[in-house]
C-alpha cells in the first residue's frame, strides 16, 4: 500500500526536521520526503495544507482496564480514544483485575491487542498483588513482552523494597514507574490539603505527600543506576527534586498530565468528581512549576493517566467517587491551547514531550519521522478551535467536555494505515 501525505508542515523533534514538503509511505514504512511524481498515481493522497505532519504520538500511561472492568473501557475502545488523540502508541497500566503479575496475563493482553489499530504496550507490576511485599518474577515479565515494571496507584512505602525492584529493573534496562503519594500522610484522596479542602470540610492530600516520596525515589535512582519515572507529577517541589536528581546524574524521567498544568485546586469547586484525580490538583504556585519544569526539561514527557470511570460512579458524592479522568483525546489540544498559544512551550518542544521523548524512556522505536522509519503519523491542525463535544471512549469523565480548544486532528496513521479520519 501506497500513502502520500502532501503539502504537510513537518515537524519532528527526533530529527529537527522543520519544513513543508510531502512524506512518502509504502508497506508500513517511511521512505521519502519531498517530490516523488513518478510515484504519484498509484499512491493514495492526504492533504495536509495548512496541517502539521508530526510522529504519532505516544502515551506512556493510560489505563484500558482490560480485564476485570471492561465496563469503563476495553482495549478496542481505548485504542479508538487513543488514535481520535493522535497517539500511535500507548502503555497500559498493571492495575486490571486480575493484576498483571504473571507471564500468563500479560500474554492474553498481548495477544488480543495485535489486532488493534494502534500499538498497545504492557507493562507489569512491581509486586504481586499490588501488596508491596514480594517482587514479580522481573525476568519471566520481561519474556512475556513486559516494556517496564509499575504498581501505579498503589504507592511503594517501603524503601528496602523499593531499592529491590530498581535494582532489578537496573539489571533488565527496563523503566520503573512510580506512584507517589505516601498514604500516611493523606487524609482524603483526589483533592488537595488546603483552601478548597478545607471549604468542602473534608481532609485532603497534601503536596508533602508526594514530596517525600520522590525524594527518598530519585536518591534511590541516584544509587541503584535504575531508569525511574516520576508518574503524573503533581507538586512545584517535587519538580525541584527531580531537577536535583537530574544535575547529579540520576536516570530520573518525570511526566506530567495535562490537567496538572492546566486546571488547579479551585476547580475542583466548579467541575467537583470530574476533577478528582490522584495526585490532586494543586495551587496555582504547584502548577506555574509544572510549565516551568516542562519549559527547562525537567519533565521530559506529557502523559495523560486517561482513567475511565463509569458516570454512576462519578456521580456518587465527591469522597466516595473514583479518582481520575480520561485523557487520550484532549491532550494534543491541552497542550497546544495551554502551553503553545500561551507562549510557554514552542510547538516543537510540546511535540518532543509526546514523541520522542517518551519513546526514548521504554526504548521503542517510534517517535521520529524518518526515512525506513514505522509510518505512525498524526497530522492535526494546530489553529483550529473546536468543541469538545463527544469521545470515542466509552467514558466520558472529563472537566474538559464542552471545552472550547485549539488544535483538531485530521488524521492519525499506524504503520501506514489511516486509522483515524477527523
């Protein structure tokens, strides 16, 4: 098959690539840019006038809840939320029912997602049964097709254990992710320990929570040599320690969502169950640090945590209702309507955080336009404002829905197959 996709402005952070011209795709590959008319006919055209070409972007923390409670979302439907964002890759988080910490789970993940429209990744858990107590067979994960090792949403409180597991992720070159929050010092999750907390007369999370956490994470990471991700974070202090870590040599990652440098604590009060996350929103303080920490490198990926939760469940009463949001299909139009209309982040730096950076933290070969390159493409365009009215999830638990944002996409294309038309 045939594929030319013209008049597009290239972008790709891998490569500096920065031009208007034509990219050329033929059985799943790329394999030129620029004239090709003898080529021409047979091809099928995309117009992408007006439209920015970049690498289909990739998504190194989502959950698909498959299996256990495929109710709020299932692989077939994430991948089609995944592909309406632009993103050709995503990584799934362990946190399915039953728990992915043996060979034999992951394989049934692995096997059912080779069908689906985009590349779906595995990762395993760190401890069996999300109880923090004994290690995964890391080796038997990793032959199973594991792309990294996390107990997402469920923080590892004891330190001994934790150093365990980075040393033996060190020894598999695979990343550890991490959830930081320290339970002991939270008194109700999904909403910051301060103002709004207190106005709603509940408890909340404190950024402290996170900030010891990360501390005692990054001089872990600093000692055992471990490639460490520091999952959704959330506290302008935390960003401080990351930035630490990194100056002393620690493989440290950090990731942020879109709704930490885009929403605060005081939106909890307009948006309610729809803006309860772990870790919280926080100050206005917490998320100008966020941007900061994406302006300089210091977090190198933008990660959307898409969490499905059923409208039921959102509905309960704020204490009670799941935490998290969905994500996939706001992101691209977050980023851009919050970080590059605002003058924060070049369009090229936000493309780096969703492309090749993320790629660069699992080690995948994606994230680049370049010639024998997988032709996973998004093309979007980028001064387009639209409505955000419907989702391909099953889930529509977002304080984003009826937001007015820049930046549609017009076509995602997975090994050279389009496999979303805007």
């Amino acid at each position: 098959m045939k594929l030319v996709i013209k008049n597009g402005h290239v972008m790709d952070p891998a490569s500096g690539r920065d031009e208007v011209t034509d990219i050329w795709v033929e059985d799943k590959r790329i394999i030129g840019f620029g004239e090709h008319p003898e080529w021409e006919e047979d091809a099928e055209k995309l117009n992408a006038d007006g439209c920015i070409a970049a690498p289909g972007l990739v998504d190194v923390h989502v959950h698909f809840r498959d299996p256990g409670f495929t109710y709020k979302e299932d692989l077939e439907t994430g991948s089609h939320a995944a592909a309406a964002g632009g993103f050709t890759t995503v990584v799934c988080m362990a946190n399915t029912k039953p728990i992915v910490d043996t060979p034999e789970v992951i394989q049934d993940i692995l096997k059912r997602a080779e069908n689906l429209p985009i590349h779906v990744k595995q990762v395993s858990a760190v401890s069996k049964g999300f109880e923090g107590k004994e290690l995964v067979d890391f080796q038997a994960m990793v032959d199973a097709g594991a792309c990294g090792f996390t107990d997402d949403g469920i923080p590892l409180t004891d330190a001994g254990f934790i150093k365990k597991a980075m040393e033996e992720a060190a020894k598999m070159d695979m990343p550890i992710s991490l959830h930081e929050e320290d339970p002991a010092l939270n008194e109700v999750n999904g909403v910051n320990k301060g103002v709004i907390s207190k106005k709603m007369g509940i408890g909340g999370a404190p950024a402290i929570s996170e900030d010891v956490m990360v501390a005692r994470d990054v001089m872990l990471a600093l000692d055992t040599g471990a490639k460490v991700d520091i999952q959704h974070i959330s506290s302008g202090r935390s960003v401080d320690l990351v930035r630490y870590a990194k100056k002393r040599g620690a493989k440290v990652f950090a990731e942020a969502t879109p709704h930490h440098f885009t929403l605060t604590e005081e939106d909890v009060l307009n948006y309610e169950t729809m803006a309860k996350m772990n870790p919280p929103l926080r100050t206005e303080w917490d998320r100008t640090k966020i941007i900061e920490g994406l302006a300089d490198g210091t977090i190198d990926m933008i990660a959307t945590d898409h969490a499905p939760h059923s409208i039921e469940e959102k509905e309960r009463e704020f204490t009670k209702a799941p935490s998290g949001i969905i994500g996939l299909e706001t992101s691209l139009s977050l980023g851009i309507t919050s970080l590059v209309k605002r003058g924060y982040l070049t369009m090229m730096q936000l493309l780096e955080k969703m492309t090749v950076n993320p790629a660069k933290l699992y080690n995948f070969e994606c994230g680049t336009l370049k010639e024998g390159a997988a032709a996973d493409i998004v093309i979007f365009a980028p001064d387009e404002v639209r409505t955000v009215e419907s989702f391909e999830s099953k889930a529509e638990n977002s304080p984003f829905l009826g937001a007015q944002l820049y930046g549609k996409v017009k076509y995602t294309i997975c090994d050279g197959k389009v496999v979303y038309r805007g």
